[in-house]
C-alpha cells in the first residue's frame, strides 16, 4: 500500500517521501520540508494518533492525513482528515490540496505572527 | 477320532464299523461263494488279514478257484499269506470235541498277526455247518461272548450257516447272538435285524428328524438375530456418522464465529492490497499517460497490483476455507506456513491490540499430515484467546511468544503458543477444555474443547499451562510426515 500511495502521489508530479512506521517518520522528518502527512491509522508499534501527538508535541502543526479501514475509523479529530481505504484518487488529491492550502495558510500566519503561536 | 467304516463288499449291507459282527443263512454253496467271495475281495484290497473258515459243503481248490477269478492279485495275497483258508471244522473242533479255547486262541493270534503285521484289521468269515447239535447251547454263548467283545477290536466277523434244516429256535438264537443276519431265500437277500437294532435304528432315525428340525429352529433363530445385529450395526453407523457431521458443524460454527470476530482484521488484511492495488492503477496510468510514457515506472506498478491481487486472494481463499462446509482432508500441512498466513488474518488485530509477537520458527520443518482449515482454526483460536487475554494488561508488554520446533526424538513437532496476558484460574485449570466452560462473558466455551478434539484427531494432546510469571502458555505437538527431511537450523526473528 505505501509502495502503491508513494507512486501514486509521485505520478502526478508531487515529491514524496516513504517512511515504514511512525518513529522512524519521527525520526527523519523535517518539518520545514514537508507540506502535509498521510498515516496510517493503525499501525504496528506506534499507531496514527501516538504519531500525530508526537507532531503536534514539537509545535508543528503539519496538516495529517489519516487511513483508516472501514470497521476501525476512529473519533473525528477536527485538525486531520480522514479517508477511508481503499482510498480514490480524486478523494486523495482533493485532500492533499487541501492539506497544502492549510499548510500554506499555516505558514503565511505564523510568518505574519498570527495564529496559535501569537504575538 | 472316528474310524472310517468299512465296506462288507456285501450290497444289501453296506459299509459298516469296525466290530461289527453278522450272520448269513444261506441255501446253496453258491450263496455262500456270491457273498464271501465280494467280502473277501473288499478286505483283500483295503489291506486287511482275510480269514476264511470254510464249510464242509466246499473245497479249498474249489474256494480258491472262485476267488482267484474274481480277484486280481489273489495268488500275491494267498502268497503272503494276506488270506487264509482254513477248515471250519478243523479250526473249531479238537478230535470231535468243540474246543473253544483253541478258537479264541485262534483268533487272537491272527489278530497279532494282522496288527503286528502292518494290516488294517482282521476280516473272518466262518462256516459253523458241522456243528453238533449237542454243543449248540454252548456255542450259542461263546457267540454271544464274542458279539459283546468284538465292538472294541479292527475286526469284522461274518458268520455262515445253512439255512435248509435250521429250526425255528436255532434262527432265533442266531439273531440274538448277532447284530443282524442276512439270509438268501429264492435268489433274494434279506436282512434279518434284531429288535435292538430296529430300537437303534428307529432312535437314531427319530434323533436325526429331532436334530434337523433343531437345526432348522436354530438356523431360524441366527437368522432372525443376525439380521437384528445388521440392522444395529447400521443404525449404530448411521449415529456415528451424525455425530460425525454434527462435530463438524460445531466446529465450523466455531470457527464462524471466530472468524467473525476477526472481521475488522480481515477486512484490513484485503484493504491494504487493495488500496495498493488502487494506487498503484492510478499511478500506472498517469505513467503512460505521460509524454513520453515512463514504461519503466508503469510496468514497476503492474508487477506491484499482481502481487497485491495474490495478497488479498490468500486471506480471501483462507477466510472462505474457514467458513464453508467441506469434507475433512488428509494432506501435507506446512505449519511454519500455516503459522504465517494465521497470523495475517489476525494481523490487524494484533497490531490493534498493540500485542507484540515474538515469533522463533525452526526452519525446514518437515509437513505433518492433516487437515490444514482445522489445524488454522487450532492456531487461530490459541491466538485470538492469548490475544484476548492480554487485553486488559497494561502494566507490561503484551507479547504473543509463538515457537515451533522438533521434539528430541526428531518424530514429532511442537508448536507453543504463550502470552503476557492474566493467565488462568488455577481452580479452573481441569475444565479448561470442557465443552460451554469459558470465561469469557460473550463466549461460547466451545473453542478450547473444539480444539483439543481437532489435535486428538491428528495425534497430539494440547495442554496449557501457567507461565512463572505472566500469562498462559498453550502447546501441542503432531507426528512428522515419516517421508520427511531432518530438522533445519533455528531461526529468531522478531516483527
């Protein structure tokens, strides 16, 4: 699924980075870099919200998109969207354009010094 | 041991016993040569010692004359002396006395004769015409004598006497003096029996009829009870084979269930492959959609949705083997294997659950022999239990130890199930595998009983035990295919 997904967004001309559970995205990750996050929901050893914690805990707030099967979607977190698998193209891009929108908003604000971080 | 009986060689008469001993009347010396010629002949040629004390009315040119032509051989046997002719008269008088003690001497002699000399018995016949009718009462009780005695010797004993000028009484005396008689009258045999051996005959008779109808009852009554037994036989088949069907129903509505259980887990199982396989047909077409196309990324994404399909068709083919009803089979099951794909169908719910598996397989395991749904609904089962067991722990780890390995005598494998988890009430431990006992407020109590009957049924025992520490640990182990290779390295591997 995440060789199918990195394809899929990599097809479309978008840059993509593939990482195999939450801690080594963790690990790696630079916020700066990226524009939004799609994880998984369940996942071995750290699942989506621990990792989605974890995000938030660093004081990024990098747009989340999560996966989740049809039987386990959880409660809605109202900062994240939600897709169910098996996940749509259009439903996909609609959501990453979307992250990138809020993440562009995100950074636009904290750079004029509006929002969460405030004056 | 029953003596076979011999024949007489005489037509009316027959075949008869050993020890039995008769009587002729007879009208002419032709009479006499027509029966003792045949009964001679007959004892000649079952190696018998022939005795013939004959009667004053023939010669022994004349009696060797007659046998000699209807006999083939005769000059060997009188040769070696397998027959004698003596004369009646000679043989049972002494001067003109009758000397009995010489005649039973007699007798004897030729009777260590015949068995030191390697005959069947001793055959005689006698001729008693000369007798004088003053010893008549004497003879009469030394034939009587004879006829109680001759039943335990190998010896037949055909005594002869004229029938013109026998009176009345001498007749009588004959025939009480001897089993039967037989007497030729006006060309024609006639058998002359004494009262105990019509008795004889007519009981004998009676018990045959009485002894057939006995037969017939009792072959009624076998029968009649053999068919009652076919016919519990098969009914008593026809219950084993319900009871069989029934098992088997139990345990596929137990492994429903426990598949249903595991909904949410399969349904992510096939989720997974297929968004991959969504992705990754998207990303194909855009690929070739491309100017130019990117052969190279598009064919990448191909090869990815066949391995996909090929995921989501095992957990697919896996979920519909457990649940369809379908005859129990005998094939290779790899179990290493088996261990596997069981633990993909219970995947997600492992990885839900943030149950940790520690799994060391021995590698190279040679197959058991067995019905592969069963023995995954045995490992589904213990994995789900062990699962479910450490739900409430949170203090430590929950950590599902799954091990497979050779026993010491190389003849059997041992697959070990263990858990973190509360473990079991030790009060309970006996009924742990007694069917509707659980702990559980949903359950059924059957899958523990089910369980143990599948490893019965394949030649193992499942046991369970409390760790030292935490948790349960449940094992079982099955006999090795006999075709298969030795044991391989182990290998530990964690995920």
């Amino acid at each position: 699924m995440r060789e199918g997904l990195t394809a899929l967004i990599e097809s479309v001309g978008l840059s993509v980075q593939a990482f195999g559970s939450g801690p080594e995205f963790l690990g790696a990750y630079i916020a700066e870099a990226a524009a939004c996050v799609i994880l998984d929901w369940n996942m071995p050893g750290m699942n989506g919200l621990a990792v989605l914690r974890e995000i938030e805990a660093s004081g990024n707030n990098l747009p989340v998109i999560f996966l989740s099967g049809s039987l386990d979607r959880p409660a809605t977190i109202p900062t994240a969207q939600f897709l169910t698998k098996p996940v749509l193209e259009d439903e996909l891009m609609i959501a990453i354009r979307q992250a990138f929108e809020s993440n562009r908003r995100a950074r636009f604000e904290k750079a004029a010094g509006i929002g969460k971080g405030g004056l | 041991m029953v003596e076979p009986l011999r024949q007489t060689g005489i037509g009316m008469v027959g075949d008869v016993p050993w020890g039995t001993h008769f009587f002729l009347f007879h009208e002419t010396a032709e009479d006499l040569i027509d029966a003792c010629v045949p009964y001679f002949q007959a004892g000649l040629e079952n190696k018998e010692l022939c005795i013939w004390a004959i009667a004053d009315t023939l010669s022994e040119d004349e009696v060797r004359y007659c046998l000699k032509h209807a006999i083939r051989g005769f000059d060997d046997y009188f040769d070696s002396r397998s027959i004698e002719i003596v004369r009646g008269r000679e043989w049972y008088m002494t001067g003109d006395d009758l000397d009995l003690e010489k005649v039973t001497r007699g007798w004897k002699q030729k009777m260590d004769r015949a068995l030191n000399g390697g005959y069947a018995g001793l055959r005689l016949s006698a001729d008693t015409a000369w007798l004088d009718k003053r010893d008549w009462k004497e003879f009469c009780d030394y034939e009587k004598e004879v006829n109680d005695s001759i039943g335990d010797s190998p010896m037949l004993a055909l005594c002869t006497y004229p029938l013109p000028g026998s009176a009345a009484a001498e007749i009588l005396d004959v025939t009480r003096t001897h089993q039967f008689a037989i007497a030729r009258r006006n060309k024609a045999w006639e058998m002359v029996e004494t009262s105990e051996l019509k008795q004889a005959k007519a009981e004998i008779l009676r018990l045959n009829g009485d002894l057939e109808r006995r037969v017939v009852e009792r072959t009624r009554e076998l029968t009649a009870s053999n068919l009652e037994l076919r016919r519990q036989m098969s009914e008593r088949r026809r219950a084993e084979e319900a009871l069989l069907a029934a098992q088997a129903e139990l345990a596929r509505v137990t492994r429903v269930t426990v598949v249903g259980e595991l909904a949410a887990s399969v349904a992510h199982e096939v989720t997974q492959p297929l968004t991959g396989i969504a992705a990754n047909g998207t990303a194909c077409m855009h690929w070739l959609a491309a100017a130019p196309p990117n052969i190279d990324r598009a064919r990448t994404a191909v090869e990815r949705i066949i391995r996909d399909s090929a995921r989501a068709s095992e957990v697919i083919h896996d979920i519909r083997a457990l649940v369809k009803k379908s005859p129990p089979r005998r094939e290779p099951v790899d179990l290493n294997e088996l261990i596997s794909r069981t633990l993909t169908l219970a995947g997600s719910e492992i990885t839900r659950t943030e149950v940790e598996l520690q799994i060391q397989m021995t590698d190279g395991l040679p197959p058991v022999i067995g019905d592969r749904v069963l023995l995954q609904q045995v490992l589904l089962n213990l994995f789900m239990n062990a699962i479910e067991s450490m739900n409430s722990v949170n203090v430590r780890p929950r950590v599902l130890g799954i091990r497979s390995e050779w026993l010491h005598d190389g003849e059997r494998i041992l697959i070990a199930v263990q858990d973190s988890g509360t473990g079991f009430d030790p009060q309970g431990a006996a009924r742990l595998f007694d069917a509707f006992y659980t702990t559980k407020p949903q359950g059924m109590g059957m899958g523990l009983s089910i369980c143990r009957n599948i490893v019965a049924a394949h030649g193992g025992q499942l046991s369970a035990r409390n760790n030292p520490d935490h948790g349960a640990s449940f094992e079982f182990s099955l006999p090795a295919d006999a075709h298969a290779h030795a044991p391989g390295k182990v290998e530990i591997a964690t995920a």
